[in-house]
C-alpha cells in the first residue's frame, strides 16, 4: 500500500522563493517538533479501533530527496523505535515495536493461532497488522520470528500441567504443523538449532513418559507394523504418535530408530526365564503375535519355555516335566475336544467331563482372520509352533501311554473311539507305537452283540458278513458299531482298525470270522438240533474247511473248537479230521 500523505504547517524560514527550507537551528528546531507530534499523533492512534493497526502508512517515505526534509524520517522512526506504539497478540497493552515478533504462518495452527503459546513475555506482533504494513514496521526494530524465540516458547510449554503438546485433545493436524516447524532445522544446512531441539522433551513414551533424544536408545514401536510387546524394558514411542508422518519424521530426526527383530526375539525369550514376573495375558499375546510375523523362516518352532493361558488364564507350559495339551475350543466339531471331553452331553448324559485346558479365546483375535505369514495362518502357526490342538491327543506328552483324554474317550465315551481314530487317522497312524496299540486292542467298545467287548474281538460290520449272520440266524455277534454304514465303497476307509484286531474279510480273517459264528450258534443253541441249525452247521464248517490253507489254521481252528466245547456230541457228528488235514 503506497505512503499516505499528510501537511505540515509551521513558521518554517524558507528562501526569498519560499519554496525551499534550509538548514538553520530554528528549522532543525521545528524539525524535530514534526517527528513529535508525528509521535504523538500515532500515540492517539493507537485508541482508534481502526488507526492503531494502519499509522505507519503515514511514516514519510525513506525516498526523499531533499537534503533538509530527509532527516524527519530517521527522527521519526528514531521516536517510534522507543516509543510503546504496537499491540502483541493479546492485544492487552502497547509494546516497543523491538519486543514484537511477526510470527510466521507455518507457527500456527489452523485456526491462525500460534502454535504454542506466548507465555514467556509477550513477543508475538498482533495478527491485525497486514503483512504490507509489517514491512513498515521492520524500520522501527519489528522482525519475523525467529527460532530461539520458537523453542523458548516450546520448551516453556513442555514444562507446563496444561501443555498443548502433551495435551491428549490436542488434534493431529496441530501436531503436524508442530512437528514441521520443528523438523526444520533438520533440513538445512545451518544445524545450529538442532541440538537445541534434541534436549526438549519431545518423543512421548509407552509407559507415559516424555523424554529428550538424550535418552537413549528410543526405538518405533514396531517392526513394520507389528507392534513390539511393551515390557521388554525398551523405550519406545507411543504408536498413536507415529501415526502421523510429520511426529515420525521428527522423531527420526531426533535419533529414534527401529529395532531388529532378532534382538526383540531374544528378548521375548528372556521374558520366560526364571518368571520372577511371569508375562500377563495381554503381554504374552503381545509376544506371540511379534513371534508369528517375525520369526526367520527357517525357525520351525518356539522356545519351549514360552507358555500360553487357558480359558480360567492359568499358564500352560511346553516344557517337558510340565507339559500339557492345550486345545482350541472347537465347538461345533463332533470328534473335537469341546465335544468328546464335556460334561452330560445328550448322547451320553452320564458322563462326568474331563477338566483339559482350552486355549483362551482371546488368542484368536490378536491377528486379522485371513492373514498368512510363511504360508501359515494364525491357527496353523499355533498349532505348528505352539501346540494347541484340535483333537484329542493320543499319547501322554512326558510317558508312552494312551493321554488322559484317550482313556476318558475310552471309558465315558466309547461309542465315538472308532470315529475318532478314522477322523485323525493321518496324524494318529504316527503315535501307534506298541504300548498304545496294546492299550487299544483291550478297550471295551460297543458291539451289536448288545455287549461291550474288547476292539481285537470285533468285525467290521461289511454287507457281507452282515448277510451271511443273518442267513445263519445269529441273534448276536460282535460287529463293532460305526459311525455310518459300511459299502463296498468305504470298507477301505476302515482297514486301519485291522492293527487292533478288528476283523474285515478275507484270508485268515473269514477263517476267524466263521469260527466266532460256530461259537455264536453254539451258544445260542445248546439244546437244539433243528434241521435248520444242522444246515447252518453244515454251511459253516464247509466254509471253515475252504479257509483252512495252512497247519497253523488247523491248529488254531482245533484251539478254538476245543475252547467253544464244539465236540461232534453237542450238535452232529462232523469230521473234524477233515479240516485238520
């Protein structure tokens, strides 16, 4: 905005021209009594609502040429300089225009205040003088604000209860801006004032802190973006504060830096020796989930001191001496744990329940469902690395024997053992060692003998064994209970039982499977002897003699008449010695 224009009138001594004052001590005089009544003039300007913030358009202008007339500006700003003539920011009092700061437009917020507050002694210039009229203003000492004024002020509010910096309900875009302006040091050559800004408590901590870059080693809080668990005794930057750009770009400027996840690794295992401070649930969620996006692909498992929390959140160990399952609460899955180990369920309401460790439910939220590290989801990962499982485990974790679950499955719920073993057979087939075969082989199971009867005595209920009992006229013979109807299409489903003694046919096996049916007609009738009874005699021992192909099956075959009491006196006269040959 041009110069405003204003008259002087006084008894000036001027050439015979009048046109021209020259220098005399009476004109130097009045001179001088021009720049104070300009002063004083501004000083009533100063009142007027409008004026106070536009007097210096009528400073004279610094381009006058006239020799005499020149040297009212100097006396002027002279006057002025020392003179209380501007309003700061608060707009309460009139300050030396040397005391005021223009403050810069990337110093404030968004709402045009200042960034941080002028609370020191009042230095920010009111924002109602114009940015034209403030460069009248640097003639009388009135600057731009400059960074030691920035950080005075910064480092005054950082040390007070109600700091705009600390503040929780201080918004983001403020933060931004504060971050910028303090990130700009850092970014020019001049460095001067970077060691000034790495003394202020500027990095806000996890554990509520806020510490200067003097503090050391401060870390991100994550790796990428898995958060690094908060009680390894590190110093890491609040994560809310990192989420934004300009706060993280600062604070790497200030030395924060990120931690490698080996030496994070290491101290997650640290954390579960000794235990004198055993990890929190949260805590331990915290370390496993860092574990399943960051351990080296060529890790297969998890230090076997680390434990997990079962749903009453007590810890169950992986070590050797303490180890037990843990198990994923499948609910809805029929041969599951939460299934098979209830108590009272409907099929079997007797059934007292056995007391395992379920894997707390909160486990399964820690990581999003569908995200895959290594080619393995969270589950998998918890099942490969961590052990929970999803089924019934066979062996004892310390000894050799069948698991306390096997043997409550065994005895409160043997009607689902087959069931079981086929629905985990390929994870089973690997545990069979002999011990275990044995324990199963002599387990009770249900039978359609309307008995229970050891697994090495039963059949497999096959169409045809099913056919020929029934034209035998047997009431009861010892075909083990499925799960669902056997075919010829699903018997090879079912052959694994054959290591437990279950008997299919063919070979040996319908050797066997005709002997337990002359037993089973034996018993079913001792006193009588009816043509249909001599036929279905006649029909087994022909059958027994066509699988007889070795001397140890007549052996065994003259072991087992002998046993059952089958002489040709009880029944018929039929030549055993026939099927001895």
């Amino acid at each position: 905005m041009p110069h405003a224009q204003f008259l002087i009138q006084s008894d000036f001594i001027t050439q015979a021209s009048r046109e021209d004052v020259f220098h005399s001590t009476r004109n130097e005089s009045l001179l001088s009594g021009v720049a104070e009544t300009f002063r004083d003039a501004v000083l009533q300007f100063c009142h007027h609502p409008r004026l106070q913030y536009q007097w210096m358009r009528y400073l004279p202008s610094d381009s006058i040429s006239d020799e005499f007339w020149k040297n009212l500006r100097p006396q002027i700003i002279s006057l002025l300089s020392n003179t209380r003539c501007l309003r700061p920011w608060s707009e309460t009092s009139l300050l030396l225009p040397s005391q005021l700061h223009r403050l810069r437009t990337d110093y404030k917020d968004r709402h045009g205040k200042p960034l941080f507050e002028d609370s020191i002694e009042e230095s920010y210039l009111s924002q109602y003088y114009t940015s034209t009229d403030f460069q009248s203003l640097r003639s009388l000492g009135t600057r731009m604000t400059y960074y030691n004024l920035l950080i005075a002020r910064i480092q005054s509010d950082l040390g007070r209860a109600n700091s705009k910096m600390k503040a929780i309900t201080t918004d983001e875009d403020w933060h931004r801006r504060a971050a910028e302006a303090l990130s700009e040091p850092f970014a020019s050559t001049i460095n001067r004032y970077t060691l000034a800004i790495k003394v202020l408590d500027l990095i806000p901590l996890q554990d509520s802190r806020w510490v200067s870059a003097r503090t050391i080693p401060i870390f991100l809080p994550n790796t990428g973006k898995t958060p690094i668990p908060s009680d390894l005794g590190l110093n890491l930057v609040q994560p809310v504060a990192t989420l934004n750009d300009a706060r993280k770009t600062l604070f790497l400027h200030l030395g924060v830096t990120n931690a490698l996840p080996r030496n994070i690794i290491s101290l997650i295992s640290q954390r579960y020796v000794g235990l004198s401070l055993p990890p929190t649930i949260d805590e331990n969620i915290a370390h496993l989930r860092y574990l399943y996006w960051n351990l080296p692909e060529d890790v297969l498992g998890l230090d076997r001191d680390i434990f997990l929390m079962d749903q009453n959140k007590r810890r169950v160990y992986r070590i050797t001496h303490f180890m037990k399952y843990m198990y994923f609460e499948e609910e809805v899955e029929e041969y599951g744990p939460q299934q098979l180990l209830q108590s009272g369920p409907l099929d079997n309401p007797d059934a007292p329940g056995l007391a395992v460790h379920f894997l707390n439910a909160v486990y399964l939220d820690a990581v999003p469902t569908g995200a895959l590290h290594h080619k393995r989801s969270w589950k998998q990962w918890l099942t490969e690395f961590a052990g929970v499982r999803s089924y019934p485990q066979l062996r004892n974790p310390i000894d050799h024997r069948l698991s306390d679950e096997f043997k409550y499955i065994i005895e409160h719920r043997p009607e689902k053992l087959v069931g079981l073993l086929n629905c985990y057979w390929s994870s089973y087939e690997f545990d069979m060692i002999p011990a275990v075969v044995i324990e199963l082989r002599n387990c009770w199971v249900p039978s359609d003998a309307d008995l229970a009867v050891n697994l090495a005595s039963t059949f497999l209920p096959l169409p045809r064994l099913k056919a020929m009992v029934e034209r035998l006229k047997i009431a009861d013979f010892p075909f083990l209970i499925m799960p669902e109807e056997l075919t010829d299409e699903n018997e090879n489903e079912w052959q694994f039982l054959k290591q437990f003694g279950v008997r299919s046919s063919g070979g040996s096996d319908d050797l066997h499977f005709y002997l337990e049916a002359l037993n089973r007609i034996a018993d079913e009738n001792e006193d009588a002897c009816s043509p249909d009874i001599l036929e279905a005699l006649f029909e087994v021992y022909g059958a027994i003699e066509r699988n007889c192909s070795s001397s140890d099956d007549a052996a065994y075959i003259w072991q087992v008449l002998i046993l059952f009491s089958l002489s040709p006196s009880n029944f018929i006269s039929v030549n055993i010695s026939r099927v001895r040959r």
